[in-house]
C-alpha cells in the first residue's frame, strides 16, 4: 500500500506500507525532505509499526512525535504530514 | 559558539578533475568532517563528473524513484548521498555542482529557510552578474523567469553544516525522464513542457559555455567571501576512496531506503 502528501510549504512524503492483523507493517516512510540527524528516519518508521489500522491522523502524528530523541530536527516534512501520508496509504490501499 | 560571518573564514577552492559519483558522496562526507574537526579550513568544491549519475536524496526510497532497467540501459551509477531533497540526472557537463562545507558559526541562530539562501547569496548574485534574474524559492530551489535552476540540501555533522548546490546547465530531459520516476510528476506539477527536450536554463539564459559560467562564479565568491586555491590533501582522497568502496558503493546503504 502506497500513500503520498505534499505538505504545503513543505516536500514530498511518501509511505509504503503492509497491513498484518489489523496493524501497519513493513512501514517505510521516504521523500525528498530533510531530518537531522539522519537516523531519525528509521525511529519513525519503527514508531509507526504495529499501530492501528484504524489510527487517525492524530493518533499516528502523535506516535511519531513521542518516539523522536530530542533535537531531532524537520524540514518541509512533520509528524502530522506523515500522519497524511500513512492514513492515505491505508485508505486508497483499501478502496483498490 | 557566536555567529561568524563569511569575512571571518580563510576560504579554500577545491576544483579537480573529474571524480566518480560514489567519490563525490564520499568527498562530502569527509570534507565535512574535516572542516568540523577544524584540520581543513572552510572550502568551496566544485566538482566535475567522472560519469553519468543519478544522485538520490539521503530519505528518498530507491524503487520509487529510480528506474533501475532503465538506468542499467543508460550505463548510469546510482548513488544516495548524505543530505535530504530530491533526486537529481547528471550527465558530464550537464550540470555545474558545488559544495560548501562550512564551520555551524556561519549559520548560527537561522532558520533552516534563512541558512540556504545564506549559504546561496553569492551564487544569485554571480548569476545576476549573467544576466540571470533568480531568486531563493523556499524551501531549497533556486528559480529564474526561465524556470527552476537549481536545488540545494544541507546536512549538519559535528561542528560542520554541508551546503551543496546542482545547478541545470543543459539536461537531456527525455533521458532524465527515463531513468527518474518522480520527475514524470514533478515535471508536469511545475508545468514544465513534457515534450521539451533539454532543461537548460543556465545555458540558454546565459549563452555562456559551461566552463565560463564555474569560472565566473568562482570569481564572485573570491570577491565577496575571499578564496585561496587548494588541492585535496592526500589523506583526504585516500579516505574518501575508502568510504568510495566501503558505503557509498554498497546496496547496503544506496538501499537503506529501498
């Protein structure tokens, strides 16, 4: 499942991802954003794993956020666009 | 740690001959760490291209944007590199890269917005002394009335900020839309002629070979900031060889985003 978001003011995000039981899996956020340090990446995309399909944008964002080491930063990228991101993945690749 | 102005810092040119993709990532990564450790003064690179390249952004995902058949057909090297932003098609001569790496002082207390106009100020002003009208397009572009000419990406290691810059000299558009499959959207999302055939703002706005044009933004930056002419050190080429073999040439890392 396949899911992008233009954050306005921002870049690309971009999310695959696979549904196990009810919960997202194999989660992999990508785009042509910035993060620093570069590592911060793979923490969300752990952050993300094994939420719940049902998760709103909200929920996921604030998933996101609690998982990231402090001083991470983010640039034309955030937790609430990647949040869009992931809930399009799931509702476009459920409508397929 | 007080802000530093470019007037505070013994710039140095590094511009060599030509250099294979997965050397320039791994040149970044160690004129970086050098520069934060203090051992290199503060060094602007411009770099030429040892062959055709696709260059991904350190957070983009390989499959989604290179199309691996059709870069394998072109004889072109994928490589992802240290910094965030978007995929860039490089052929020799097609493009005018350079790299800044620069101590954080000279960024201190600025938006990520206000740094990469910052660390570019020198550039739109050499291509205005072109003839060229650009401008800072937020977040990491520089544009033009003839369009969009170059992308930008920062990345911050130790005491060290990475600027570097890929500017459109004159880009085989059919080619590049070939071999990147997010430049199919993004091209037609900024209204870019589908049907064009070359992507070369810096070419046709100037008029200007490609050496003149390096020449004369080398001579803007040692009239604004000071430049002196220098080499890689030895040890910094024979480091950058070794991280050339042992990451950036890996599946490992060209994959970490798969």
């Amino acid at each position: 499942m396949h899911g992008e978001y233009k954050m306005p003011g921002g870049k690309l995000v971009v999310v695959d991802l696979a549904l196990s039981d009810g919960c997202l899996a194999q989660v992999q956020v990508s785009g042509d954003f910035f993060l620093e340090p570069d590592d911060a990446l793979h923490a969300i995309d752990a952050a993300l794993e094994g939420q719940d399909a049902g998760a709103d944008e909200h929920m996921l964002a604030t998933a996101i956020r609690v998982q990231l080491a402090p001083g991470v930063m983010m640039y034309g990228v955030s937790p609430e666009a990647i949040a869009v991101a992931v809930r399009r993945a799931i509702d476009q690749g459920a409508a397929a | 740690m007080t802000r530093t102005l470019w007037r505070d810092h013994d710039w140095h040119l590094i511009h060599v001959d030509p250099q294979p993709p997965a050397l320039h990532m791994a040149l970044d990564e160690v004129l970086t760490h050098e520069v934060g450790t203090g051992r290199r003064p503060p060094t602007l690179r411009i770099w030429e291209w040892g062959g055709p390249a696709v260059v991904i952004g350190r957070f983009q995902s390989l499959r989604n944007e290179v199309d691996a058949e059709a870069a394998r057909r072109h004889g072109i090297e994928v490589v992802r590199r240290v910094s965030g932003g978007g995929a860039m098609f490089i052929e020799p001569g097609n493009t005018i890269t350079y790299s800044i790496y620069a101590p954080l002082s000279l960024i201190k207390g600025m938006s990520f917005q206000e740094a990469y106009a910052w660390m570019d100020a020198w550039t739109l002003e050499a291509l205005g002394e072109l003839g060229i009208k650009a401008w800072y397009q937020p977040l990491n572009d520089i544009t033009s009335e003839g369009g969009k000419i170059a992308g930008a990406a920062q990345a911050h290691r130790g005491g060290a900020v990475l600027h570097h810059v890929t500017m459109a000299y004159d880009i085989d558009a059919a080619k590049m839309l070939d071999v990147l499959r997010i430049g199919r959207e993004k091209l037609s999302d900024k209204g870019t002629q589908s049907a064009a055939k070359r992507v070369d703002p810096l070419r046709s706005q100037t008029g200007l070979p490609r050496d003149a044009i390096i020449d004369h933004m080398i001579a803007t930056f040692r009239r604004l900031h000071g430049l002196s002419d220098d080499a890689l050190r030895a040890y910094e080429l024979a480091q950058a060889q070794v991280l050339a073999g042992e990451k950036f040439t890996t599946p490992a890392w060209t994959g970490d985003v798969p």
